[in-house]
C-alpha cells in the first residue's frame, strides 16, 4: 500500500514538473528565433500533459512520461506546426512512427488526419488555445509500462498573409516503447478547419 | 475434497479481455482467474491483420480442493480480418478423441493430463487448427468476470429448470449475473445434453462481445481493460501491445458477424461413461473452418 501511493506521489511529482514545464511554452507566441536562413522559425508549441490515468496498475514515472511527451511534441512540431508556418509538405515523420503505423500513411484520407498540408504559409503567427494530452498507461504484470495513450486536444489559430484559420486537431495516438524506444503505433485523429473573415488583401 | 462432479466452468470471451471488466477493480489485485498463453509465434502487433487467425478458449473447472483441473469448456474462435467476422467452433468436452501419448479419452481429460499445452495439442490434432492464442479461466473467475461487466443479456431459446445447476430461466433475452450466467452454461438437462449446453456456451461470448462494445469506444476503454487483465491475467509470451491489437481488433466486430456453430456429434457409451462422438461431416466442417476462420459449406 505505502508502495503504491509513494508510486502515486513519485509520478504527480513527475508530471507537475512536466506539466509546469509545458505550460510556460503552451500557446506560445510565434518566437522571434530564425531558421539558418533568416527566415523567421516556427513558434514553439508543446503539450500540457493534464493527467495520467494508471489504470490501477503502476503509474508511469519521468522515464515514461518524459520520452512519451517527447515524442508527442514532436509529433505536433514536425506534422503540424512546421509544416502549417512553412506552407510547405511536412517533413520526414516517419521516425515517429512503428513499421505498423507506418502502413496507413498510404491511405490520402488517413494521412491528412495526421500531419498539416496543402494550406497557405501562417507565416504571421500561430497560437494555442489548446494543446493538452491525457495520458492513459498500463504496466505489464512484471510492472514495466510498455504502452501509454494520448488522447489530443489542440486547438490552434494561424495567420499569415493568406490565410487566417481555425484548426482543431482532435483524437487519439497509442504509443508503444520498444526497448526503451518510444513511438506512435496507432492512430485516431479528427482534424477541422475553419477560416476566419478576414479583409482583402490589395489586389490579389 | 470437494466431489469432483463434472460440472463445469466456461469460458471466456471472445477475447480475454472482453470479459474482463471495470468493476474488475474490485477484486482483489494478484489473483489470477485467466491465463492467456502465446501457442505460436504469431504476432497481433499490427491493428489490421490480415490473415485469418484463431484462438483457443477453455473453461476449466479448477477450483480450491479440486485435484486434476480439466479443461471443460472448449470454443476455438476463428477471426477474419477481411471481412470483419469470426467463427466460434464449439467442442464438446465428453468428446472421444485420441490424446497423445494417453490414448483415447475425453478431450477435457487433456488439460488433466498434460496441463494447457497438451490440451491445445490434443485439439488441434483434432481439428487441424493452428492457434495464436489460447486463453483459460477457472470456475471461480467466470462468475466474477461477468459480475464485473455488469451481467450478460443472453438470449434463452427453450425453457430451463435444472436443481443440479441452478439453472432457471424462460426463453427469451434474459439479463444474467456471474452466478447465473454459470448456471446457465453448465445445465446439460436440455434438448441435446451436453451437445446442446456446448451451443449455449458459444452464445455466451456473444454476449459478452456484444456488452463490451456497449461500453468500449476508444483506445482509452481498450486500455482501462488491459489495465484490469494486467491485473488479474497471467501471461505467457504475450505483451500488453499483442493484446492491445487483438482486443481493439476484437472489439471492432460486430456480433451478428459471429456464428456460433458446434461440431457435429452423436452420444454413445464407452464402458460405463457418457461420450460424445465426432458425427460424420465433421472433418469437412474443420477444413472449412480453418481454412479462413468462415464456413461456407455449414
């Protein structure tokens, strides 16, 4: 029992510190770093992780939950918000991702569930109203937590000469960690967009 | 000791795990009522297999003071991703089979002989079956894992009263608790006997599919479910991520995509004891069976 709650008291500590870390960073405004270019660099934006359910088994401590946010956040950098301030495809995601999850990005209509493409440069800014994961973990009857889901809120707003939106990013990523490896092994996520009035730009 | 009286346990479901549930919390943690065993090197990492695969489920009749466990209630489930059904294959377990390295005896007889391994041995001799999975739970965890759903509402086709198993029901759909639910599954004082008792056991996965996807919606549901199974399963040879893909892809068939068929048999006598023997037409129903877990020609 002392060990169960000490357990319970070692991973709140854990992810208080992760979750005050997230939260200095969540809804971000665009940074005024740049790329090696000069071109502005995308704003930083990272999960508020909002609680963890251990589903009465051990609950996960920083050895989970720290590479477990790490891969989330970069899911958001790399398929989202990178490729939303660029206008660009987003880079390569596949690291992220098993062999298995690997096999549904063939499928057009899945994909863009997944990852931000084919908008106009939010060059201007993008901010958060919400990017918030709850977790959901459970340890083996050997105690080691080898799967954890994220269930997603994002909530985004990007502007750039072009373009002025709402983009809600919604749903659930099922991570699994191969020796110590963590990564996104299913996936279930609803994406919707809704552009804001915004005035005519001169002549176009 | 307690008298050993054949009688009998069940089963499990569809997929361990959808029997396992919520309230499941309640028990208390360390038990182990189900045993869920790795037969080959088969994998269910990936959401969407694609191969038919099949599984073994078995009620064993292991409880306190009870010497030599049997493996009494015997479903292979047969699952095919393409087309989103499954097949459960019930064996009755007077069955008259050949056991290996033991001769002809009743196919429950092979758990009491050579524990889980050999039972799956015996039965897939029989039925020429390869399974990915076999899982088992005793007397004592069916009740509770049914309790621990909420109850199962079973549909009943003919009038049951039956003192020896407590069973007492009316036909039509009928709500069940564990302790019922048991009852149910062991009466054999029907149209068809143990023939027919082996049916009635099928229908009880059903159910218990059909009140899991009730309540099972997302990857989060799935999860609160392996986090009981952690608790109360013994695994051998399978991960939570195995598991994960198999009940998720469990969970995603629709119960009217599941028949429910028993093999075909005839009651006899060998010596003093009751039997069941395989009816001709029996080999051809397996063939069917196995080779994409759907059968077309019964």
């Amino acid at each position: 029992m002392r060990r169960a709650t000490l357990a319970c008291v070692v991973a709140l500590v854990a992810l208080t510190s992760l979750t005050s870390c997230s939260k200095k960073k969540d809804g971000a405004e665009p940074s005024a770093s740049k790329n090696k270019d000069g071109t502005p660099a995308a704003p930083t934006i990272t999960f508020t992780v909002d609680g963890v359910e251990p589903n009465g088994t051990k609950p996960p401590g920083a050895d989970v939950l720290e590479p477990v946010k790490a891969v989330l956040d970069a899911y958001l950098r790399r398929a989202v918000i990178e490729p939303l301030h660029s206008g660009q495809p987003p880079g390569d995601i596949t690291d992220l991702f098993t062999a298995e999850a690997q096999t549904r990005f063939g499928d057009e209509a899945t994909l863009a569930t997944l990852v931000e493409d084919g908008l106009p440069p939010a060059s201007t800014s993008i901010t958060a109203e919400s990017a918030v994961a709850k977790l959901s973990s459970v340890a083996g009857p050997d105690g080691a937590i080898t799967l954890v889901a994220a269930r997603l809120d994002v909530k985004l707003h990007a502007v750039g000469p072009r373009i002025d939106i709402d983009i809600v990013r919604d749903g659930e990523l099922v991570l699994t960690s191969q020796q110590g490896d963590w990564r996104i092994d299913s996936f279930g996520l609803r994406t919707t967009r809704n552009t804001r009035d915004k005035p005519e730009e001169g002549g176009s | 000791m307690i008298r050993r009286s054949r009688r009998f346990t069940i089963v499990l479901v569809v997929v361990a795990a959808v029997l396992a549930w919520p309230a499941l919390a309640s028990s208390q943690a360390g038990e182990h009522a189900i045993t869920v065993h790795k037969v080959d090197n088969g994998s269910f990492v990936a959401l969407q297999p694609s191969q038919p695969f099949f599984l073994l489920l078995i009620g064993n009749d292991g409880r306190a003071g009870l010497e030599g466990i049997r493996g009494d209630a015997i479903h292979l489930v047969g699952v095919n991703p393409a087309n989103h059904s499954a097949t459960i294959l019930n064996i009755p377990r007077d069955t008259w089979v050949n056991i290996p390295g033991h001769g002809n005896e009743k196919i429950t007889r092979s758990m009491e002989f050579g524990g889980l391994q050999l039972q799956v041995q015996t039965i897939a001799a029989l039925t020429g079956v390869t399974f990915s999975f076999a899982v088992t739970t005793d007397f004592e965890g069916f009740q509770r894992l049914v309790d621990d759903m909420g109850g199962l509402e079973v549909n009943v086709a003919e009038r049951m009263f039956d003192r020896a198993s407590g069973a007492d029901f009316h036909p039509g759909r009928t709500y069940m608790a564990g302790p019922a639910a048991l009852a149910f599954s062991r009466n054999r004082h029907l149209n068809g006997g143990d023939i027919a008792r082996t049916t009635n056991q099928g229908w009880l996965l059903i159910a218990a599919l059909e009140r899991a996807r009730q309540v099972s919606h997302s990857p989060f549901d799935t999860m609160r479910l392996l986090g009981l199974m952690s608790r109360h399963t013994r695994f051998e040879g399978v991960g939570l991520r195995d598991l994960f893909g198999l009940v998720s892809f469990g969970l995603s068939i629709d119960p009217a995509n599941v028949r429910n068929v028993t093999m075909p048999a005839t009651t006899g006598q060998v010596g003093k004891a009751s039997v069941v023997f395989a009816a001709p037409g029996h080999q051809e129903l397996f063939a069917d069976f196995r080779d994409d877990a759907i059968l077309q020609s019964h």
